[in-house]
C-alpha cells in the first residue's frame, strides 16, 4: 500500500492520496511524514495538517497538534471532525468552554456525526449539568447504537442516580462493544458499591484505573470511588489516601478557573457582616405579603449546608402527596448576583420597592411554572442546601416563607464534605482541602446565625441525627411546621419517583433509613485532627458530644 511506502519514493501528485491512507491505517507518524513532504512540496490541504496534529496528539503536545488543526480548519471551515478533534485537544488543554464551542460546531457542520454530541455531552456533565448531559449521550446512541462510550457514560448516569438495573443494562451493552470499556467498568463498580459489594467494586475499579482511556479527572474520580470500597471494608488510613489523591488532582485541574476568584468565604462573610451591622428594624420594616404566593399553601426553602442530609429530608418530603418539592436548582442566582454581590447590592437589597420585590418573585414562579411543576394549594419546598447564603434576600422577597435549617454533626458534614465526589465549581471548590471546607463552613454557619437573629424568618432545625434516631417525630415537627399532616407513604421515601436527585446522595437515599452515616468522622479522627479544634465550637453549639 501507498501508506507503507517511503515519503521520498512517492511522487507530489499522489502525496495527499497517501497521507490520508496513512491516516485511515492508523499509522500517525507516517501520515505526518507524508504531510511535511507535501507541505514542502508546497501542497495545502487539510488533511495534511490533519496528519501532522494526530501525530503530535499521540505524543501529547496538544498545543502543537491544536495549531495545525486550526490549520486545517482554515482550509475546511464545515469539516465536522476537524472541528471535533480541535475540541479534543482544547479538553486536554483544560479549556473545556472553548472546546464546548468547538464540538458545538462541528454538530451544527454535521449533525448526524455522533461523535461530538458525545464530547458535549462529556463536558456538560463535568461542569455540572447532568440532565444536559444525559441528553446528548441519548443522541449520541441514537446516531450511533454501538458508541460504547456513550453507552458507558449512560450506565455511569443511572449508577450515580442509584438506577442500578438500568445501570446494568448500559453497561452490559457498552461492554458487549467494547469487552474493556473502562466507564462501563466503572459504573458497574458505583453499582457494587451501592449493593456493599466493597471487595467487588475494589476489584472491578482499580482494573480500570491505570486505563489510557480515562482522562486525568476521571482518574482522579475512580480513586475516589476506590477510597469508598476501601472505607466500606474498613480501610479509613487508606481510604483517606485515596481521597486526598483525588481531591490533590482535582485542585490542580482547576486552580487556573477557580483560584482568581473572590473565594465564597470572603463573599459569605462580607454578606454577614453586613447583616449584624445593619438593624433589624431595617428588615422588619420592608417585610410584606408576597402576592405571587397565594396559589401556594406554604413556601418553604430547605438551606443549611452540603451535606447536612437535606437530599433525605427532601426526599421524604416528596413522599407527601401534598409537597412538592424542587431538588437543587438555584432560583434566585440572578437576583443574588445583584443584591448579594456587594455592600451596595445589599443596601439596594434593603431599599427595594414593593413593585422590585413583585418583580423579582413573578420572575422565581414563572421558573418554577416552567419547570413543569404545579404547587397550587400544595407546600412547595426548595431545596438547595446553600441559599443559606441568600437568606437576606429570601427574607426580602418571601417574607411569609417558612425556613427549614438542616444541621448534622459538623465534624461529618465536612468529611463527607471531603470524601464525595462533587461537580467543580465555585462552591464545591472549596471542599478540596479540609482547611478551606472548615472556612467555608463557618463562613455559612456564622451568616445562618446572624440571618436567624436578625432577620423575619420564620425557622425550623432540623437535625439530621435526630431523625435518623426518631424518624417519626422528627418528621412530624417539620410537618406540623409547613402545616402537613404526616403521611405513612413518607417512611417508604426511597420508593418516590418522580424527583429527580442531583446531589451526591441519590444512591444512599434508595436505602432504608440507618445510622451509617452518623458518626462517620470518629473513623478519621487523626486526618481530621488539624481542624477538629475550627469545628468543636460548632458542634458545641448545634449541641453534639464532644466525641
């Protein structure tokens, strides 16, 4: 074949012919020969860069290979895998917005290339949005049913939505394409360690970890999922290890996006100490009747912080055939940005006219309408455990609003914190390091207090301990206060369907009620022995043991 033929031996007519089998063989390096021969020649196609990037993208120097694709795209502006490949190598140069435009293109350049739904779909899914995500993995199966990449990422999906069987089913198919498919293997690892299977997923996990098919984050993440077999058996020192790996790696990955920013603690704490300075009356005197709620029963938002256990409470809540209930969408991000961002947003905040506020809230019920969601004469409940940070704004807005404040034993919350495997972002950037978790955590804390003291909310604590211990009450102090009447369907939570989990607990929340999870950070008492001392008076405070 032309292919396996000397550059030299091959006439300049034939050369771009050549290059492309090169290509199509697999055979990189002569494919890039090929093409500096052309290109001396003075030939410009765009397969000829084409070549020479695969060949510097097999040897990692992305870089390199991103600036003679762009070559060829300048040559072939609508060649969807161009722009698909210039995607990749914006990915494992850690752009993934600039890659997302880029995979965006080449399916506008062919949408019936599966491969770049795929990519899209990848990075949606790192940066957060899942239900995108899983959409575009969708597609990509229905362009192409044997991509056991997509398969495997839809098995990944249902197994972190604690949807084991259908997990299952993913992985299988993916598997049957590709008998090494490593996040089909990983799925069902997720799959194993929802069933305690702790040795299985251990197994199963670290038979993919070294895989060439995983990216940097990915193998970040399976160490973490690693660490979770290792704790199920026992294992905490090395658990640890394996969590510190992870969380080492993440913040590398990500300290170009997140470091530069004013970090939340500082922004938390700005917001409270605008709070205690300001006096309460200046609240109280701007507290009026939302009009925009008289459809609804009673408002409730369920803040505290991550993983105080609001996912179970507001998976019980859900049980009620009379609460509705939003999981983790944040509402009110638009007008936080405008009112929380700063002192002169805050004193706005305390300034605004009636028509402001009617404004800001027929806006919030117009999101929820558009979510499909119909809480006419229900209790309608959102969830999201860091609107304790826009407390001052719920109280200007929502005024009859119900707050449910979830506590847990802070010494758990920031191990789990920690340990669970978050989506990047601002926030969650923060529980990389147990010192900046610890900072974070106090951050929000000290605001809740100052907001409970100064502000007309009307609070319920919820302590997650409490109704691990006595579900029965527990459940129906919140109940009475969002003016429900226990239902028995809310002792059979882990059956709802119908409420889309997006935190880190849907898995854990298909179980029975248990005490697994309380106490947790007594296993890991000397990796957390540097801030346990940041955190006693918290857990003074919320009232847990000292040990």
């Amino acid at each position: 074949m032309a292919s396996q033929q000397q550059p030299g031996t091959i006439p300049p007519d034939q050369l771009i012919v050549a290059t492309s089998e090169a290509i199509r063989g697999g055979n990189n390096e002569g494919a890039a020969a090929l093409a500096d021969r052309a290109l001396a020649f003075g030939l410009r196609h765009p397969v000829l860069y084409n070549a020479r990037a695969l060949a510097l993208q097999q040897k990692g120097q992305f870089r390199e290979a991103l600036a003679e694709f762009n070559h060829a795209r300048a040559l072939a502006p609508r060649d969807a895998r161009i722009s698909n490949a210039i995607g990749v190598c914006l990915l494992n140069l850690n752009q993934p917005m600039e890659a997302l435009k880029a995979f965006e293109q080449a399916i506008a350049s062919d949408p019936s290339y599966a491969q770049p739904y795929f990519r899209k779909g990848w990075i949606l899914e790192m940066l957060g949005d899942r239900d995108e995500a899983r959409k575009f993995y969708e597609t990509t199966v229905k362009i192409d049913p044997n991509h056991a990449e997509a398969l495997g990422s839809l098995a990944s999906a249902e197994a972190t939505a604690g949807r084991n069987e259908e997990a299952q089913s993913f992985a299988e198919r993916a598997l049957k394409i590709d008998p090494s498919q490593p996040t089909a293997v990983v799925a069902l690892g997720i799959v194993d360690l929802a069933n305690r299977n702790y040795a299985a997923a251990e197994s199963r996990l670290r038979s993919v970890i070294d895989s060439a098919q995983l990216t940097l984050r990915t193998q970040a993440i399976v160490t973490g999922l690693v660490a979770d077999a290792l704790d199920g058996q026992g294992r905490y020192a090395e658990a640890f290890a394996c969590y510190r790996y992870e969380n080492n790696e993440k913040r590398k990955l990500y300290a170009q996006s997140y470091t530069g920013e004013t970090r939340p603690p500082v922004v938390v704490g700005r917001i409270a100490a605008f709070v205690n300075a300001s006096p309460a009356e200046s609240w109280m005197a701007k507290a009026s009747s939302d009009r925009s709620e008289s459809r609804v029963r009673t408002h409730a938002f369920l803040v505290g912080f991550s993983r105080s256990g609001t996912t179970l409470l507001e998976q019980v809540l859900a049980s009620h055939s009379d609460i509705v209930a939003l999981e983790e969408q944040d509402l009110l991000a638009a007008a936080a940005q405008d009112l929380l961002a700063s002192d002169a947003g805050m004193r706005k905040l305390v300034a605004l006219t009636e028509d402001e506020c009617e404004a800001m809230r027929s806006d919030y019920w117009r999101r929820i309408r558009d979510r499909g969601l119909d809480v006419a004469d229900k209790v309608f409940v959102d969830k999201l455990p860091l609107n304790t940070i826009k407390l001052p704004l719920i109280a200007r807005l929502f005024p009859k609003a119900k707050i449910i404040f979830a506590l847990r034993d802070p010494r758990d919350v920031i191990l789990s914190c920690y340990r669970r495997h978050f989506a990047i972002n601002t926030a969650m950037f923060e529980f990389l390091t147990l010192d900046d978790a610890v900072e974070f955590y106090d951050a929000v804390m000290t605001l809740g207090v100052a907001c409970r003291e100064k502000l007309p909310l009307e609070t319920h604590l919820h302590r997650y301990e409490d109704m691990v211990a006595d579900f029965d009450n527990s459940i129906a102090a919140v109940c009475d206060f969002v003016g429900v009447e226990p239902s028995p369907a809310m002792r059979e939570f882990q059956h709802t369907r119908g409420l889309g989990v997006r935190s880190p607990s849907a898995a854990q929340i298909r179980r029975p009620l248990n005490e697994d999870s309380v106490g947790v950070w007594r296993h890991y008492r000397e990796n957390l022995a540097p801030v346990l001392p940041f955190l006693r008076p918290w857990a003074e405070r919320f009232g847990y043991a000292a040990d």
